[in-house]
C-alpha cells in the first residue's frame, strides 16, 4: 500500500518558488507515487500542480500499468511514433498547467532528452533543481521505510556470511562478485542492486571504486569488498575488508586503524550535529595513526532509494543531522600497489543518538591458505 | 583493447554544428573511451574539441582509474565538497576550450545536474542533442560488437534453458525471474544487466512491460519470460512465452498468430528497406488473424550498448537499414484479463540479408502439470 506522500508535499510546494514539479522515471516518482520506471527513449512524466493535483504524460502502452496502480491518475498518452510525441506532450501541459512558469525537477534524473521537450511546451517557464525540496521529505525516513531498509541490511549481511564461506585462493574477483550477487538474490534481494558488487584484492584493492576482474586472489592479499542488496526499492551498502593467508605487517595496522575509525564515526553519529563532525571523527583517527594522506575519500552518504543522497559526510558539511537519516560511515586506508581497507556500515539518527542497522562481525576475517 | 574511435568521430565533429561534445557517464563515453562510470552525484565528463583532442573533468578519486586505462588523458579534478565543484568546472572549461560555443550532448544521459554546471561555465554556449552523430557511429556494429552480442545472445539463451527446467506449479514470477538471473551470472554475464527479467504469467502475461510479482504460477497460465544478458558491455534482449499445462484455445491461437508474425518480421529484414516495413511485415499477420488491436507497441528496437537504442522499428519509420545494425523482432497479443504471447529475436542485417542472433527454439514449450 503506497503512503500518501503528495499531502505532505503540497505546504513545501507553497511555499517554494515552483507551480510545478515535474518528475521522470526515479526515485522521486517511486517515492510520491509507488510507480517505477525504467529511464528509456520515451519521456514519461509525473506532474504535481500547486495544491497537490496531478498526472502523467506517458507511452499509451504504460497507461494500464499506470491505472493498475493509481486508478483515478489522470493520464496523457502518446504512440510509437516519436513526430507525435512534442504535440502530445503540448497537449497535455496545455491541459493540466498552461499558465506553469516556474518548474521544478530532480537535478539528478531529469534528462536534455525531457528538458526539451518541457522547454518546446512551455517556452517561457524556467526549469530549477527541487531537490531540496524533495529531499526535505525523504532526507527523514519514517519506520515503514526503516523497516525496509534492516531488510536490505539483513540480505546483504547474509549474503557475504555465506560467500565467504566459498572464497579459496585461486578464485577471481568477478567470480566473488557473481557469488555475492547470486546470493543476494537467493535471499529475496530486488533483482536490481543498487551498483554491482566490488570486489578487489591485492594492489586493486588500493583503488576505492575498483571494478572486479579475472585475476585470482591470492596468499597475502587483502580483498575490499563493497556491495549492497535492495529491498522494495530501498538499499543497504556495506563494505568488508578480508584477508588471504598471512599479511604484510603493514597491512594489519591499517586494518586497525580504519576499524576504530569506523568506530568513532559511529560513536560520532547522533542528531543536532553538523554531518562534517562524523567525518571529522574518523579522520582524526586515521591521521593519528599516520595515514591521513591515504583516507582519499569523504566519510560516506546519505542512503535509501538511491545510492548516494543526502546527508553526504564530509568535513565542510555543516548540516544537522536529524533523526530518520541514514547513511554510510566508510572510512579507508588505500596504499597504491600494496592494498586497501575500507569497513562501511549504515547508521541511522534516532531520536537520542544513532543505531547502526548493520551488525555483522567488523573484525578482520582470514580466509586460510592451505 | 579499446579500439579508436575519436578518429572516426573527428569528420562528423567538423560537419556538424558542435565544437564541442561532453558526455557524461553512459553509452557514448564507453563507445569512445571504453570509461565505465556510474551516475552519481559529482559530475564526471568527457570533453571532446574539434580536432578530436579530448579531456575529463572527474573527481579526484577517480583519476587514477582513468589514467590507468587511458595514461595520456587530459583530467581535471575536484574534492568532495560540492561547493568547490563549479569553480573547478569553470576552470576546466577556461583552460580546454574557452571559447566553445555549440555543445553537443547524449540527451538521454545528459542531466539537469551537469547542464547546469555547463551552463554556469559557458553562460553563452548552446548545448543541443549530439543524438545524430554519435549513432552514425554506433548503429553500424562492426564485428568485434557483434562477436561481443553473439555472446550475450548465448549467454542469455543458456540461462533460459536451465531455468525452465526448474519450472513448477506453485513458484512465484519473482523466484523464476531470480533463478534466470542466477543462472545468466553464472554462464558470465556481466553484473549490469541490461534490465531486470520480466516474467508475468496468466493475466499479468497481458502487460507488455509487467514486473514479476509474488503470484504462483498455475495450470492454464502463458508465462511471458523477456530478458537479457551482458557482456563486455553490450547487450541480449530476448522473449519465449511457454505454457503451464493445457491452454484455453484461443490462447494456442494467438500463440501461432506471434510466431508467425515474427518470422514474417525477421524474414523481412534486409538492408536498404526503411525500418517500418519490418513492423509492417509482422502486424500485417496479426491483423490477418484477426488480432491487430491486441498487438499494442511497436515491432522492436535497435539494441547495443543500451537496451533501446537505433534504429527504431515502427511504420512510421523510413530509417533504411544498413549493415551492422542490431534490433529486436518481438511481436506480441496481449488479451486483457486472459494472457498474452510475444516472441522476441535479436537480428542483425547483414550485407545480403539478415541473421538472427538468437536461434533457440521459437515453439510453445509446456511445462508439464502433475
């Protein structure tokens, strides 16, 4: 059952600069109306009018999914034939919102492909990011939301214990990834993740967006792992650092070091502070240990719906946090040719601190060589 | 080995009205660099002048990745605090190419975000959809793209027949549409798949673009299963409509009318024929029996690098087919309330014909009923 989340939209609509939102395939639209799109070539479009009125622009072939979901939504379809589609698109607007001057959009999805066509409709409206202003309502996620997002948590958790258990030297990174991601799906992971696992040993594991390939882990590497699962449209996004057999001494000391990084980054976490405070609490850990210059990342992100949104935790990020945020606390150590280390959790602001939904062990895992 | 292909781009630059092209993370960037990003929050863009001379402005995280598989690029960096992004971006600008005035851009990748950051740099500049260019290139796969797509089809094609063996009375859409993706992982699929299955059975099997739910499948039911396969970037996109048990009649009927229809779509395709006749060729047939108001989206898509790309197969579409290029064959009737059918191929014209990439049996598979 899809919650009413245009009520609470219409007052910030009031009293924002926008007449109009205008919302494309996303987490915006999946978040105001429960409907999920995929990005494709044909502009589908959600509009919210002031005082909450609203409707879609869409491929007549969506229409019935569109009812099924949303009986009474007032739909605007158009066919195949792409010439027919700016009429319709004009039609539409000229219909709903002739007079819409002052449109608002997701800055992060919303595409020149639909842009242009709102600008051939309403030539004189002005376009401007509404981010703030959809991000002032799912910045605070209710338990509902929560709940979904301990789910995530939970397939994700499950999913690496049992991966694991089959990692052997000699194995390839992409080979753990498809594992991993096998596994999530086995466990009721929505089949689209929020990015492909990573998964990176040895020297590659220095890079902190590495994408996993054919070479096989081997005795002395240390493999970051970085994955996520989705639950209903919401994610989780963790991070594990392992080792391979017996490390180079070094190796240990900056496990060490990013593990009570990630500990103060957690402690650190409660409502009524800036975000920065977070960062500023596990990097301080980090350059006492004397590896400041190679923590080459901001602390974390905000999490939900998308990936990455807010809060995003870095040092100049004078925000408050507030109860209902979530978000990652990942702190690194990454040294090029040698190896890397990261440990991520997803942490919650609650009404009298924090609460980190991820609980699995942070204690540095050996996989034995024979 | 990437391939060049910012030689080949340097004529159509000059022809064209652009000096400049920026591409963010997506389709194009991959094509011409072999760059493989997300989008995400920080703007990450490949800058292409006249004269073919290229640059990236990314975040500083980013750079070692690119130069590691692109040593001599050009890269221009920013940190993490967003309030540093646009002087960093203005910097890039004023030192690449400060007097570009005609910006070419993927309009179905290119965002609000990234627009704006362009226009804060160049507040003079027109920025238009490169759409045209850039496909000139990439409609014409050449053969190591199509040796990449053979392999998605088989990949695709394998996962297929394991999973329908698994195929009982009693399990869910979404564990059928789970255990394909399982099994496309497992055969080497890449990690990002084109899209999610879609498997919808019994009257759900009657919305084109359905989204597998938690309903059983049951004796009586067509399931339709569409999916796809990755590999090394490029893509499958497949549809088999099998059967549970005996069927109401007149479901044997539309099934025969589809797969007619799409050997008359395949058979039609050649080069030098505009596209639509190939929608043509195939509706012709389903109208034939009677069904034509059933068959409700367009004859297919081209297909690469993105799950809907050029050329569009639609009457209205005079695009002459050429060589190398790669579309989908899917037909479909859909009877509201009862089932629907749709057979779907991967075809590529060749320089004498066409060749269906994908060639697993098109007959109605029954999946027994105890």
């Amino acid at each position: 059952m899809q919650p009413d989340r245009i009520t609470p939209l219409i007052p910030l609509l009031k009293n924002s600069v926008f007449d109009l939102l205008i919302l494309n395939p996303g987490p915006g639209m999946l978040y105001l109306t429960g409907l999920h799109f995929h990005l494709m070539e044909r502009p589908t479009l959600l509009l919210v009018a002031l005082g909450g009125k609203t409707a879609m622009i869409l491929p007549e072939l969506e229409k019935s999914k569109v009812l099924g979901q949303l009986p009474g939504l007032a739909c605007y379809t158009y066919g195949d034939n792409p010439a027919s589609w700016q009429g319709a698109i004009n039609d539409a607007f000229q219909h709903f919102c002739p007079k819409a001057n002052a449109i608002g959009v997701e800055s992060m999805r919303m595409r020149h492909l639909e842009l242009n066509y709102i600008q051939g409709a309403l030539p004189l409206a002005i376009v401007q990011s509404a981010d703030l202003l959809l991000n002032t309502l799912r910045i605070r996620k209710d338990a509902a939301e929560v709940a979904l997002m301990r789910q995530a948590v939970a397939i994700a958790e499950g999913a690496f214990l049992k991966t694991i258990t089959s990692i052997q030297p000699g194995m390839t990174e992409r080979a753990i990834a498809s594992e991993l991601t096998i596994n999530m799906l086995r466990l009721g992971s929505d089949a689209e993740l929020p990015f492909p696992p990573i998964v990176a040993a040895g020297p590659n594991s220095a890079d902190p967006h590495a994408v996993p390939t054919e070479s096989p882990i081997q005795a002395g590497d240390l493999i970051v792992i970085d994955w996520g699962a989705a639950y209903q449209g919401y994610f989780s996004d963790l991070t594990r650092t392992v080792a391979v057999g017996k490390l180079d001494p070094e190796l240990y000391t900056i496990y060490e070091a990013v593990l009570n990084a990630n500990e103060a980054g957690r402690s650190a976490a409660k409502p009524g502070i800036p975000a920065g405070d977070v960062d500023r609490a596990g990097r301080k850990i980090i350059a006492a240990a004397g590896y400041g210059q190679f923590f080459t990342h901001r602390m974390g992100h905000g999490l939900g719906m998308e990936a990455h949104e807010e809060p995003y935790i870095y040092g100049e990020n004078e925000q408050l946090l507030i109860p209902g945020n979530v978000f990652t606390v990942e702190p690194g150590i990454y040294l090029p040719g040698k190896g890397g280390v990261r440990i991520e959790d997803n942490v919650l602001i609650t009404e009298s601190g924090a609460e980190s939904l991820s609980t699995m062990t942070r204690e540095l895992i050996t996989i034995p060589c024979p």
